[in-house]
C-alpha cells in the first residue's frame, strides 16, 4: 500500500473500538496511540500521543449514541491532529448522526446535519468518508471532499449466499427509499416493491398500502437506518397481510435505540441484518433475530485507495 501523502495514521475514537481495530487489522497498520478521555465534569481530553507531523492521518469514528459525545470526540481529535501538523485529516464516520435532520421540518426549525458538516470541516478536516448516507445529497453539505461509500456489496454477497434469488422480491419500506432498494434490486436482478405509509385523516392511524404483488415471495426490506424498528415492524406486517411468504430486512445503520432490540425479536421479521457501523449492544448481540455483516474490510480499502489518490467509487462498480 503506498501513501502518497506521507505515513498513514488511524486515530480511534471511542464509539466503535471493535470496528477501529478490524479496520487497522485489514491495513495492517497498529492504532495510533491516544488518549481520549474525560475530565470530571465530563469535558473531552485528547493526546495523540505519537508525531503525527506530516502524516496522512485517518479518524475512525461513528457519531452514534451518544451522538453528541461522539460528535465532540470527533471535533477534537480533529483539532488536535491539526495542531500537531498532521498533512491531511480525513474523518471516516461510518454513521453519519443528526443526518435526518437534513431540511427545515417546520418553521424556526435547524438543519443540524448542515451544521455538523460545518463543526467537521471548521476543526479541520480535509476529507470526510462516510457510509450509507441518510440523503445522498448530504454530500454537498460538505465543503471538502467526501466519499460516501455504499454497504450494499457486502449485503449483495450475504443475500447471494443465502437465498434462492427466483423467489426474492426487494421492497422500499418507504417511498423515501426507492431509489436505494431500486439498486440493490438491480444488483441482484429481482422485483422490487414498495410500502406507502398514508395517515388518511389527521388522528386517525398510518394506513399501509403495498404497492407491488408479494404475495408467495420472499421479501426483503432494505433501507439506512433502523432505529426505533417501528418502521420495519409495520412493514413486516404489512407484507405478511399481503400475503408475502416470510420476511427480512437489512438495513445499513443499527442505531436500534430504546427497546428496539426487543421489538424486533418480537416482531414477524425472520431476520434483520445491520451493518457494524454503530457497535452492536449486548441487547443486539444476544437477540436470536439480529446479525451483523462486517463493513471493515471496505472501508480499509477505501482507506487504502484514498491515501495511495486511487479510485474509490470503482469498489462500487
Ligand atoms: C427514515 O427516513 C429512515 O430511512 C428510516 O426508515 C427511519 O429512520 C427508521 O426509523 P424507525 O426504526 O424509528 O421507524
């Protein structure tokens, strides 16, 4: 692997140790070592605690929950590595947090994923990489580069491994996310259908109509994020009063907040499979209808390809 921009350095954050370390085992390359800690009033400390001067410099950090502790770990491993002369910073956030905030959703009301994307660029980061984008548009709310890498690879080969593809039929839990489940529906060459969530009259529950034929298939939901699993609890249903065979989903981003866990182990879905962007909790890791395919090895080799200035979008061809 060759940099062209001096050394290369993987700086850890605290939101995903697991993932940090697969990455720099897929790079062969040891974690730089820092401290990141808290004082007691829980203000963020930060020592990189090797010369990084000079150095192509790569911080691996998810902003998931907490998503503001996250956020300012981020900012200040940034800062730091700016002030010991790193060459170039790029933040690698697997989990892009606040991005569902990315339009004014009412009057007097933030667009914070506009804002982070400023705290990130004003610390000092040079580039930004980052998976499964809530709106691909969230690209341009970046000012520097930024690579926004697709997980559906490593979905496409898990979903080739266990299904008999004749049968399959791809469905949007949302008209929102046509487009992604559309992709992933041509990468394997099946249907694809798609649920419109519809509140008929103010008060009265979301009616869900199944646009498409599932019954006798085998559906699979895709989408970036699930969170509270309501979402994909009531599509579940759905397809099964549609007459659908069995259900599965994957879904890039397990933020799986609250009980959500439990929600879905309880729910009609046979399987939903996330991604490590976030680290999975110990409710995710024993539920018996949860798994979680790795997204270390692309992101290594993304790294790799940025720092030797090769193509990254040609992972994705
Ligand atoms: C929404 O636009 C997202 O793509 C997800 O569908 C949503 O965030 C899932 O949230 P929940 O699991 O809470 O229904």
């Amino acid at each position: 692997m060759s940099a062209k921009n001096g050394s290369i350095k993987l700086v850890a954050g605290n939101s995903n140790p697991a993932l940090a370390q697969a990455i720099a085992n897929g790079l062969d390359l040891p974690l730089t070592k820092a401290v990141v800690r808290r004082f007691a009033d829980m203000e963020i400390f930060v020592e990189i605690q090797e010369n990084v001067r000079g150095s192509d410099v790569f911080i691996l950090q998810s902003t998931s929950y907490p998503a503001n502790d996250h956020l300012m770990e981020l900012l200040i491993i940034t800062d730091a590595l700016r002030r010991a002369s790193a060459r170039r910073i790029t933040a690698v956030v697997p989990y892009f947090g606040y991005a569902r905030q990315d339009r004014k959703s009412g009057s007097r009301t933030p667009i914070s994923a506009k804002l982070v994307a400023n705290l990130i660029t004003h610390a000092g980061a040079d580039r930004v990489m980052t998976l499964d984008l809530h709106a691909g548009q969230i690209q341009g709310f970046f000012d520097i580069p930024t690579d926004n890498l697709y997980a559906s690879p490593v979905m496409v080969r898990d979903i080739r491994e266990r299904f008999d593809l004749t049968n399959v039929m791809v469905v949007s839990p949302d008209v929102g996310g046509v487009v992604r489940a559309r992709g992933l529906a041509k990468r394997i060459n099946t249907p694809l259908a798609i649920i419109d969530k519809r509140r008929e009259r103010p008060g009265e529950s979301e009616v869900m109509n199944v646009i498409g034929d599932v019954a006798g298939y085998t559906c699979i939901l895709i989408d970036d994020i699930v969170d509270s699993g309501g979402t994909l609890v009531n599509a579940a249903d759905a397809l099964i009063a549609n007459g659908a065979k069995e259900v599965y989903a994957y879904i890039t981003h397990g933020v799986l907040s609250g009980g959500a866990a439990a929600r879905i182990t309880s729910s009609r879905l046979k399987e939903l499979v996330i991604t490590d962007s976030i680290q999975p909790t110990e409710a995710i890791i024993k539920s018996p209808n949860i798994r979680a395919l790795s997204i270390a090895g692309l992101i290594s080799e993304a790294i790799a390809r940025t720092a030797a200035e090769e193509s990254v979008s040609s992972l994705f061809d």
